[in-house]
C-alpha cells in the first residue's frame, strides 16, 4: 500500500539534508535583514529618467530582500529567524544564480498529475521559485501600490472586500442603473502585460522572469474566472498584483469619464449643508469599483448616459487591453428593481426605510404600554415616599410636642435642631419645586393673585402710603417671575422643543424615504444553501446529516472541519444586511451535522452526543484540556459587522476534507512553508468535486459561483505537525502556505 511513500519519503528528506549540507557554509553569511522601508528605499533607488532599472540585479535578488519574501511566506506569526530559513534554504546562492542569470525557473517547477487518467495537470513552483514570486510581488507592490486608484480593491493591503462593500454603502448615493463588466474565461495576454509593465520598468532580466514564470506556467492567471483571490493552490501571489496593473489603465479611464461628468453636474455644497433646505439638489454622480477583474460602474443619471459611458468603456477594454468581454452579463440593471451578483453579495438600492422600518401597530401598543407603567411605577414611588415623610413629620412633632407639654421645655443631650431644619428646608423645596412644575396651578394662583387691579388705578394708588404701594408692586413682580406660565414651566417648553424635533425628524426621514437611495448587500442566501446541501451537511429536505467519509477522523478533527467552514462564512458575510440566515446556517445546519457525524461515528443518538459533547462542541484534547473550536451560540449571535481585514472565501475549505492516514509518518517534514517540524501526521486531500464526480464548471450541478481547488490535488498526501493541520482545518492558512509540490503519492 505505501509503496509510493518510501521512495518520495527518500527523495523529500534527501532534498533537505543537501540543504542542509549547503547551509552549514553559508550561515556564517547570513543576510542581514533590513526593515520595510530600507527594503522600499532599495527599490526607489532604481528610478532613472523616469523608470525603474536593474530591479533584479539590484534589489530582488539582494539576499536581504529575498529573506524579507521568505518571512512574508512563512504563515506563522512570530517573524521567521534568518538562522531557520538558512537551514531550509540557502539564500545567498539563489541570490547568486539570480545574478548571474543561472537560475532556471523551469526546473524549480513541479508537474503535478491527477488521481484521474482523464483530469488536468497542474504546475506549481518549488519553495525557492516561491521565494522569487514572491520578491517580485514586493517589488511590483513597491512601484506601484501608491498609483492604484482608490476604488481598486483586492490584493492591496486593507483594500479587502468588506472595505469595498463599505464604500459601496456609505458612499454611493441614489444610483439608478449599474453594470458590471463581465469578462469572458481568458488567460491573461503576456504581451500586453509586458508592454504595460514596461511604461515603468526598463529591466529586461526581470521582465525575462515574468516571462518565463508565464511560460513554464508557474503563475497563470485567468480572469473572468473564479479562481482570484481564493487563496486556492493554482493561484500564486503574484497574480493579484498582475492584475491591478493590468487593470489600471481602465481604472484611469474611468477616472477621466467621471471627472468629465463631475465637471458637467457640479455640486454646490452650500445648497446641502443648509438642514432644512426645501431645496433637492441631486448632481449626477458615477461611481466605478473594482475588485480584482469584477467592474461595477454605477450612475445617479439616466438610462442614455449610462449606455454611453458603457460603450465608451467596453471600447477600451476590447480594444486597448485585449480583452473578450462577455456581452450578455454585461448589460445594464435598473439599481432599484433587480439585484445584481458583485463580490459574492447580492446588492440593490433600495429606500432608506428598509434600514429603519416603521412599528408595526402590536409594536406601537406595547411600546405605549410600557411607557405608561413606568409612569405608574414612578408616581406610585413618588406617593410612597410623600406618605413616609409624613409619618415621620407626624412623629417628631409628637415627639417635641410630648416634651413641651412635660417639662416645658425641651431637653436632649444631642443637638440635631440643625439638621432637622435643613431636612424640613430640602422637603419644603421639593414640594414647592414640584409645585411649581405644574403649569395649571401656577396659572391659577397667577390669576388669582393679579386679580385686585383696584391697586393698579391712579387714583387710587396716589391716596395709599408709599411704602403698601411699593410692597404691592414688588409683590407683582415676583409672581410674573414665578407665576408666570411662560417662565416658570421650563419642563414644558423642552416637551414641546421634544415634539418638535421629532416632528421635524419624521419629516426628514419620510422625504428621505421617497427621494433617497442607499446600497443594501445582501449574503447570496439560496446559494449558501446550496452549498450546504452540495457539501452534504443537509438531506434534501434541508435538515443537517451526518457525513460519512470524516467519521474516520479524530473527533477534534471533525470538529475543526465543520469549525473552520462555520468561521470562515461567518467572517465572509459579517457584512451582509441579512447576516442572520447565514448565522442560522451555521449555528444550526453545520453544529447539528457536526454532531449528527460525531454521534454516526460513536454509535450513539444525537442526544447522547449533545450531552457527551454539548451544544458548544467541547472536545478534550491530549493533554486533558478542553478545547472550543466551533463558534459558540452566543458568540455567533454577538457577531457583527466588525471585521476589516479581507475575509478568505470559504470555497477551498468546504470542497476540500483531509483524512488522516493509519500510519503516522515521522520522517517528513511538515510541508508548511518553513516549518521544521518532522512530528508529523500523513492526510490525505479529498475533494468534494471528485468524490460527487461533478465538474465545478457545471452550473447545474455545482453552486455558482463556488471555486474549486485544482483536481490534480486530489488523493494527495500532506504530511502536517499538529499546529499547522490544525490551522489548514480551521482556516487559517490555506493550500497556498504549503509546499504542495513535495505531495506524496500514496496508494
Ligand atoms: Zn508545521
């Protein structure tokens, strides 16, 4: 059965211990690492009359340059030590055969064939090609990062999806029609990429790399397809960068028509800023965003200028970039009545009532209801606490009263006249306060006390003393100041300014309501459904089931497995408006699949499971610790549109399941890339495309839009120490960390 292993077992090891050998001479030379501005300075350097020049002499095959690609490379979080790296790869002489033109691409590669006679093969480049890849990405981000425009997204430090999902939301303002341009499955054209890059770069070595990095087809990229930007084996790093620059002349152009438009429809700024203007002043806007090779261009204006500016830019993209496009997806949308596929989301415009529905009438009466008993609740406390201080006044004046009547006099040895009167003085306060909040009793005492006008009269004033006259006069004026409704209710007035407000808020709102659009994305909620079922986490009538081919794996396998898909959708759609399908999803379907296999695996009900295992899915781990790796129920219902960083799809999590193998192999190395451990377990890759026999490419059969990992890679064997298997399972690093090309073949 393991005929297979023993040799690439050989071969593997015999790869590193030359390495090893090779190292021993070179650590003494270990590059010095250098920090990401002086590697950013070794790069800006290179600028000569406008390009950039010997970028491969000078700054990518620099040893210090190339150990800053292996730390990138390496998943783990703690920085790599140059002494670790040294003993996996010896830098300084790739640094040499870079140099020197030496180094061969071609033979750095690794065909890899499938477990299929009929499938494809794949080519993917060893760890050192690797390295270079990823030295030229650094170099390329260098130059050019700063010149993308701000609404390219996608392989761009924090420009991830949920950061473009967010510009859509709060930035578009009432679009009308919108379309994505669609571009037909096409490899990308190497020539023209080599006539953009070279308005740059004047470096014929390094452009002789990329040349040959196409040619041997260690970096291939297919746009219109579904394979960007998944972290999906067939994808290298250099890929997302290729494209921006590829793309970036369309960006400019698009740049240029809404300048152009911009222009035509100024905005006046004052006319918005004023906060009651009855005035709608709405200038014509297009909004452009693209993520990777998906175009979405949107408009506030008619249906005419949006076909214009259609056409102007399907012109470029057919003929400036050489691009087929696809016509019939290309066509234009009305925001309002349709939604449209972008990123994975389903977006439409929609009025702003959606995001702040009006109270249902139940709504609306409980509400009421409440108000009212916290009402009650305080009247009944305010009449409780009226009738204690008078039991206790009641008390003291028997008290004193009591006294007086004994001995005439009264005699305690503890003076407390004076906190007795302040207390009376605060009680005396209160009620007048409370009082004199009431706007009718303040009225009425108002007229009664004004109404001898007699005292107003000339000549009846002009008989009395002064001084009554004087006393009579002062009198008035402090009852207009205390009487006096206008002054005295100040609670009144700030009801009213209340009511007010609120009016003037509805107001506002209802004509936003009619007049405004905003963006709602939405999770794709059939499709997740879809992939649930496909995936085999539910029956036909939509309820979880067990899945038979993990019940061969450890428990806590099982559960990292269900774990790192729940995560990884949970993390992809934390965004959407209707977040809560998809929480239900993976807080019931995939726990009580997971569940449901667990206790399929053990023989026992679902009810023993829960009990054994409970709703959270607590495993105990080989040291007796108990672990959670599935999100919590209260941890899923918490979750929220928190998360910046550019989620990873979970595409290559749930079509790919690793069975551990019988045999426990200690001789491999763990393939992550730089990993040194030899503690390793053997698991086998088994895709779900295969194992259902399903093209992906069959929309029928397969869940649109759904990648799938390269087929070669089915049946493979990846040797895993324990820390990394368990971040492959709960999605923390994906097949592109790992050195797939030293894959055994076992059988
Ligand atoms: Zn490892």
């Amino acid at each position: 059965m393991l005929a297979g292993l023993g040799f690439r077992q050989f071969q593997t090891s015999k790869i590193r211990t030359s390495i090893f050998v090779h190292t021993s001479r070179t650590v003494s030379g270990n590059p010095h690492c250098h920090s990401a501005s002086d590697l950013e300075a070794l790069v800006l350097g290179q600028y000569r009359n406008g390009k950039f020049r010997h970028l491969l002499h000078a700054a990518i095959s620099d040893p210090s340059f190339l150990l800053a690609a292996c730390r990138n490379l390496s998943p783990d979080e703690t920085p790599l030590s140059s002494d670790s790296i040294a003993r996996v790869i010896a830098l300084e002489d790739l640094s040499l055969d870079l140099r020197s033109g030496r180094f061969d691409v071609e033979s750095s590669c690794v065909k890899i064939f499938p477990s299929r006679k009929k499938g494809s093969s794949l080519v993917l480049p060893k760890l050192d090609l690797k390295i270079v890849i990823e030295a030229v990405r650094m170099v390329l981000e260098i130059i050019y990062e700063k010149r993308f425009a701000t609404f390219a997204y996608g392989g761009r430090p924090k420009m991830g999806r949920h950061t473009a999902l967010r510009y859509l939301r709060s930035s578009v303002e009432n679009p009308n029609w919108w379309f994505r341009v669609v571009l037909r499955k096409q490899v990308l054209d190497i020539c023209r990429l080599k006539t953009v890059l070279a308005e740059k770069i004047d470096d014929d070595e390094l452009i002789g790399v990329i040349e040959r990095l196409f040619a041997s087809e260690a970096v291939v990229v297919e746009l219109g397809g579904l394979d960007l930007g998944r972290g999906l084996p067939q994808e290298s790093s250099l890929n997302a960068i290729l494209v921006n620059i590829y793309f970036h002349g369309l960006d400019l152009e698009l740049q240029g028509i809404r300048a152009q438009i911009h222009c035509g429809n100024p905005r006046f700024r004052g006319l918005e800023k004023a906060e009651d203007s009855q005035i709608f002043h709405k200038p014509i806007r297009v909004y452009a965003l693209r993520y990777l090779d998906e175009v979405l261009i949107a408009t506030s204006g008619s249906k005419l200028l949006t076909i214009d500016i259609k056409t102007s830019i399907l012109k470029y993209v057919e003929n400036k970039m050489g691009l087929k496009v696809d016509k019939l997806n290309t066509s234009i949308h009305s925001a309002v009545y349709e939604n449209i596929s972008f990123l994975g989301m389903e977006i439409q415009a929609v009025s702003p009532i959606v995001f702040h529905p009006p109270l249902s009438e139940k709504a609306m009466r409980a509400k009421k209801k409440h108000l009212k008993q916290v009402e009650a609740k305080a009247s009944e406390l305010k009449n409780a606490r009226e009738t204690r201080r008078k039991k206790l006044g009641l008390k003291i004046l028997k008290h004193v009263f009591k006294k007086l009547k004994r001995a005439g006099e009264v005699k305690i040895d503890f003076h407390a006249e004076g906190e007795i009167g302040e207390v009376f003085r605060t009680w005396a306060e209160e009620v007048v306060a409370e009082y004199l909040k009431s706007k009718e009793e303040c009225l009425h005492w108002h007229r009664l006390l004004t109404s001898s006008e007699f005292l107003s009269l000339k000549g009846i004033r002009e008989q009395l003393p002064e001084s009554l006259i004087d006393a009579y006069d002062q009198f008035q004026e402090k009852l207009d100041k205390y009487f006096m409704p206008g002054r005295t209710s100040k609670q009144l007035d700030e009801n009213e300014m209340k009511e007010k407000d609120e009016e003037r808020r509805y107001a506002k709102r209802t004509v936003q309501d009619l007049t405004e659009l905003c963006i709602r994305v939405n999770a794709p909620v059939e499709l997740v459904r879809r992939a649930v079922k496909l995936a085999g986490f539910t029956n036909s009538m939509g309820r979880p089931r067990p899945i038979k081919l993990l019940m061969c794996l450890d428990d806590s396998d099982i559960i990292k497995w269900y774990a790192g898909i729940g995560r990884r959708w949970l993390d992809f759609y934390c965004c959407c408006r209707n977040f809560r399908m998809v929480k239900t999803v993976v807080s019931y379907h995939l726990r009580f699949s997971c569940l449901l296999t667990l206790a399929e695996k053990h023989e026992s009900t679902k009810k023993q499971a829960i009990r054994h295992y409970s709703k959270d899915l607590k495993v105990i781990d080989e040291n007796g610790v108990e672990e959670i790796h599935f999100a919590t129920e209260k941890e899923i219902r918490m979750m929220g549109d928190r998360n910046l960083a550019d989620p990873s799809p979970v595409d290559g999590a749930i079509s790919m399941t690793l069975v551990r193998f019988a045999v426990n192999d200690n001789l491999s190395f763990c393939l992550v890339h730089f990993c040194e451990s030899t503690d390793t377990i053997l698991y086998r890759v088994r895709l779900l495309q295969n194992r259902l026999n399903v093209d992906p490419s069959n929309e029928e059969k397969w869940v649109p839009g759904m990648a799938a990992i390269h087929e070669a890679l089915n049946r493979k064997c990846l040797p895993l120490c324990e820390k990394h298997a368990t971040d492959l399972f709960l999605g923390k690093i994906c097949l592109q960390d790992l050195d797939c090309t030293s894959s055994l073949n076992v059988d």
